[in-house]
C-alpha cells in the first residue's frame, strides 16, 4: 500500500469519496467526528492511535515567571489532574485519549504526605522532572555529526535529514519532480510539433482540431485539467470500471498539453514564416528544422516556464518537491532552509522595465523580434532599482504593440499579478531576462 500525500482536508475527502485511496490517516479526533456525520457509510477505525501530538500554549518570552505564566501553567495542570479535558471528550461524543488518561494520573502522584508530586512553584516554575515533552522521532545514528553542526552554525538547519522518513520524503519529491520535468518536457515537444504540422496541413479538419484543442489547453489554467482529469474522469472510471488513473501520468498529460499548445503556436508561426526562406520543393523535415531554429529561445523559455509549475502536482497528491518542502515544514519549522531550496526549484526571476522578450509572431513576412519591456509597469515597487513588471504592462514589438498575458497566479503587484522570466505576453512571446536576486513563485 503506497500512501499518498494531499494538500488539504478538502482534496483528502474527495479522493477518499471517489474512490483513489482505500482509507484516511488523520487526527483522530476529526475522523470520529466525520464517521458521526454520517457521511461514511462502511467506514470505521478499528486501528489505535499510532502518535500523540501535544497540544501548547504559546506565551511571549518577556512573560516568564509572571503572574499569568503561572497561572497558564496552573490551568492546565488542573484540568488534567480532576480530569476536565477526559471529560469533554466524552461530552463531545470523542474517543477516549490514552495520551491523556496518562497524563491525569501523571499529574495525580502524591508523596506520603499526601502532597502532589509535581506542583509549581512560586517564581521557580516546575522541576525538570515534570516537564512533558513532545514525542520526536528517534534521529539515525551519527545524527548530529560532522556536516549538520557545521551548517547549522551558518543558519542552515539540515536536521530533518537525520530522520529516515524526512529524507526519504525529500528524495521522493526530487525525484518524481524530475521525472515531470523529463516527462513533460518530452511530451510538450511531441505535442508543440504535432499541432504546429497540423496547423500547416492544407486540410481544414486538420486545422481547425489543431487550434481547438491548442487554443483550449494553452488558455486554461493547468490547475484546472488536474482537477478534471483526477476527481472527474478519474473518479468516473473508478466508481463504473474501476480502474484508476497514475496521478504521476496524470500530471505528465496536463502539463505537455498546456506547454505543447504554446509550443504548437510558437512553431506554426515559425514554419510559416519558413516558407518565405526555404523552396517549396523542400522536405517538411528541413523546413521544420529552420523553424525550430528560428524561434528556439520562446521554445526554451516556454519550457523553464513548464518546470516551475510542476509544483501544481502536489493537489492531486503526486509527491514533488512543493509538497514534500510543505510536509518537512509542517514536521519541522525549519521554513528558512526549505524555502531557499525551493527557490531555486520552483521560482523564476522578477522581470522589470526594460527586460528583453522575445516574440515569435510573425505580420506578413516581417517577424517581430521583440524588445525590452516598456515603463511605467508599477513605479511605486521598485526591483532592483527598476519598476515591476506585471499582467498588461506593454513591450516594444517590431509591428503592433505587444502586451504581457500572463504572471504569477500568488503574488500581485498594484494589483495585477507580478510579471516573472519566462511569462508569456499577447503575441505568443516570452521575457526571457529577470531579476535574478527577486524570485517570484506561483
């Protein structure tokens, strides 16, 4: 049985309702409650609770030793010595807690004289002996050895590769977000060439299913085909054939068709354009060759572009890099290290006025080339000493005005998502220079 890992409790229920996994690990508190919903006919929890999380009371530093430290401190003793808490367990209809059965008679020990064993004290808080703390899983040896202690004293905390089951999920990740690189990559390719050819074919069927499927999957969101792939004809096949659907593959087909019709534009311009430079008597191959030549730069920068969205893959539970950083995250707070890591995966550079695109459309015989981006995009950010680029800030274009299309799906500037290396414009061109210090993701 291969666990799976999805994003939130949302996608977790539909998977489980649809079909894709056989059962749910979660808190056990909100799996009792979901089964008294009534919404899981034929589902139970016959397994025993495998971790207990410890719950805790945040208070500031400055706090320490204070008259409200101490009385946190005395709440919570109390409600676990009289049993308060097992008692609204069973007043919310719950499962009763081993954790904190454990904890009751813990906090009850008496000494002969029939006084509590552990007891705060005024101004000296509690004795190391009664301090609880929370369950971790035991490191590998040779844990805190050599390298790790180096790197932590330059601020970077490697820890959670110490622990088997946070190296393994961070390899996972590298691995399955090589394998939809590689993947998706070589099947825009097939893609972008396919449609391109299409495009060009002298019969109109040809065409015209070229540029609606093309048009269709190089419009809408890839976000979009993952759900409708995954929770929609996945779950069809699931509940009338049952078979079901390799989320991996899954993902692979909706990023190549996303990047494959822009590649398929970028390529039928270009081959059209090649008529004008090689004889007609020349073989398809060779023409196709001269515009593959022509217009490599929007190719390639439309592929960067495909790398950093493999992180999408995470919502249907296929273990990359972005979902697997967010599981260490959760497991270990050490965000500063994971995130560094995931900048320089997953996030493109910024672009401003005056980064270079290129464009790949072309008007009569005359091809556009491109320019630089052109101001005022948003004066009031300023990166790298230069205005931000975003969603309907113009570029110089040899023929008319061109106009960036697309941006970043998370992060708006002025309003308007920010405009990052590699972003698409309104003529099919791509921004091919950013700000390589300022990364922007989503």
């Amino acid at each position: 049985m291969v666990p799976h890992l999805y994003s939130g409790t949302r996608d977790t229920r539909l998977a489980l309702n649809q079909g894709h996994c056989e059962g749910w690990i979660y808190d056990d508190s909100i799996l009792k409650r979901e089964l008294l919903s009534g919404a899981w006919p034929g589902f139970h929890m016959p397994l025993a609770v495998i971790m207990n999380t410890s719950w805790t009371m945040a208070i500031r530093t400055s706090e320490r030793g204070s008259d409200f430290h101490e009385f946190l401190t005395a709440s919570v003793i109390d409600w676990h010595r009289t049993g308060f808490i097992l008692a609204r367990e069973r007043a919310w209809g719950l499962p009763e807690s081993p954790y904190l059965t454990e904890q009751k008679a813990f906090w009850q020990r008496q000494n002969k004289a029939g006084e509590y064993v552990c007891q705060p004290q005024p101004g000296e808080g509690l004795a190391d002996a009664c301090r609880t703390h929370p369950i971790r899983g035991e490191p590998d040896e040779q844990a805190d050895r050599g390298w790790a202690a180096i790197l932590k004293s330059y601020g970077l905390d490697f820890s959670f590769l110490n622990y088997r089951y946070e190296r393994h999920l961070l390899f996972k990740g590298l691995s399955h977000t090589l394998m939809l690189s590689v993947g998706s990559i070589v099947g825009s390719l097939i893609i972008g060439i396919s449609f391109a050819l299409m495009r060009q074919s002298h019969r109109w069927p040809n065409r015209l299913l070229a540029i609606t499927i093309g048009e269709g999957f190089r419009q809408t969101p890839p976000l979009l085909h993952l759900y409708i792939l995954i929770f929609g004809l996945g779950s069809y096949l699931a509940t009338t054939h049952h078979i079901r659907l390799d989320p991996l593959m899954i993902a692979i087909v909706c990023f190549s068709l996303y990047a494959g019709s822009a590649n398929g534009r970028i390529l039928a311009q270009s081959l059209a354009l090649s008529k004008q430079e090689v004889h007609e008597h020349e073989s398809i191959t060779k023409r196709l060759i001269s515009a593959v030549d022509a217009c490599f730069e929007s190719v390639a920068a439309n592929l960067v572009n495909l790398v950093k969205l493999v992180g999408m893959a995470s919502v249907i539970a296929v273990p990359e890099i972005v979902g697997a950083a967010n599981a260490i995250i959760v497991e270990q707070g050490n965000q500063s290290t994971m995130m560094n890591i995931l900048l320089g995966v997953s996030m493109p550079p910024a672009a401003r006025m005056a980064d270079m695109h290129i464009c790949p459309m072309v008007t009569g015989i005359v091809p556009h080339v491109g320019g630089p981006i052109l101001p005022p995009g948003v004066p009031t950010v300023l990166i790298g000493g230069l205005p931000a680029a975003v969603v309907g800030t113009s570029a110089v274009c040899v023929g008319p005005p061109d106009v960036i299309s697309r941006g970043s799906s998370s992060v708006l500037i002025g309003g308007r998502p920010a405009a990052r290396m590699s972003d698409t414009t309104a003529h099919g061109g791509t921004i091919v220079l950013g700000m390589f210090t300022v990364l922007i993701g989503g």
